[in-house]
C-alpha cells in the first residue's frame, strides 16, 4: 500500500473538505464509519462492492452511506465540519485509467471506441455519469491529496491487507463481486483510445504515476 502520509505525523489538510464532501458529484462514493471514524472514499470500477459489501460491512458493521442509509448520511453530511474530519482516516483506491476505461465500457455495455466518441452524451446520466468519473475526485482537493492511504487495484490483495490492519478489521480475503464480461466489449486499446484516455484522465494519470499501455506489434 502506498501511503500518503506516516500515521505518526499531521493528517494530510482537511481545509474545505466538509464542503468538497457536500458539493461531491458522488455522494454514494463517501462511506462513512462515524464510530471507527474513518472514510472509505469509493470509486466505482475499483473493486468497490467487493470491499463494500462482502468485507467491510459484513466485517464491521455501523456504516452509513447514501445508498443504503440516506437520512442518518444527509445528516452526517451537513453536520460535518473540517475540523471534525480531521480525527477521520480517510482511504481509497485506485486504478490505471486505461484499464479502467475498458472495465467502465463493459460494464455500461457499451464498445470502447463508442464510448470514446459519444462520452459526453452516455455519461450525462446515471448510472453512467458516476461510473466515468475521474478518481482524483476522490482522493484530492485543489491539487492535493485530501486522503491517509490510497491502495493499487493492480496489488489489490496485498494493500488492502495492509488497510484493513490499519482499521483494526480482522485478517479477511477480498472476493470480486460485479466482474464485468470484458471480452464482448472491451478488446486492445488502439494508438488513438490511449491518448483520448490519456487526455480525458489526465490529473488521474499524474496523480497516481500511472504510465499507458504499449501497442502490440
């Protein structure tokens, strides 16, 4: 797990996050543990129904999130101040754009170079806008990073083992929920789909140092 802060020393900055919280384009990708206080910050197409629902919740139990508990988070939510947030660790995880990109395609069922060419037009609604996001939305604020640990879906495994140590959850595998059928959708990507991705993911692919993928002789 690549952490982004030692534990030891001053949480990273929580000026304006409260309010980055209320106005987030996501609010069903803040998963909240009032009594643990900690923040698991979900991307989709990062393995996070497998972490949600068949680890964390079944594991622990206590959290509150849009999806399944609406009131208890709007209050959470609008009663949430930076100071108060500073006493919660946050974490998340993230994943090379390229690859997510053919996960996203497969998983709205769409072909990747439709995708490509109609993206504004196929995000504009749910449950497509808020599976094409950027993950930097999760992770930083005004160019920094917001979170305590952010782990790698590449070394899934091994970095949530090291998270859940951290949250104090007991040693547990991590199973693959919602596995999307690549093969009909998502063949190799062409020269032109890795630099639209590279384009349209740009602050993801500075963010996490991710580097796009070589053409295949």
């Amino acid at each position: 797990m690549q952490a982004l802060r030692d534990t030891s020393l001053a949480a990273p900055s929580r000026k304006g996050l409260a309010e980055a919280f209320r106005a987030h384009p996501h609010p069903g990708g803040i998963i909240v543990h009032p009594e643990r206080r900690f923040i698991y910050m979900k991307p989709t197409k990062t393995a996070g129904t497998s972490i949600l629902r068949k680890v964390l919740e079944p594991k622990l139990g206590g959290f509150i999130h849009h999806k399944d508990h609406p009131e208890a988070f709007a209050d959470w939510l609008t009663n949430i101040s930076d100071e108060e947030l500073t006493s919660y660790y946050i974490f998340s995880v993230v994943r090379d754009p390229w690859d997510r990109f053919q996960s996203m395609a497969a998983h709205l069922k769409i072909h990747v170079q439709d995708l490509v060419e109609n993206f504004d037009e196929v995000t504009a609604k749910e449950p497509a806008f808020s599976h094409t996001l950027p993950l930097i939305l999760y992770t930083h604020l005004d160019g920094e990073p917001f979170v305590d640990a952010l782990c790698r879906f590449e070394h899934l495994a091994g970095d949530m083992a090291a998270l859940f140590k951290t949250i104090s959850l007991p040693e547990t595998e991590l199973p693959h929920a919602n596995k999307s059928n690549r093969k009909k959708f998502a063949n190799a990507l062409t020269a032109a789909q890795i630099d639209w991705v590279a384009n349209h993911y740009s602050r993801d692919v500075a963010a996490y140092g991710y580097a796009a993928p070589k053409i295949s002789a």
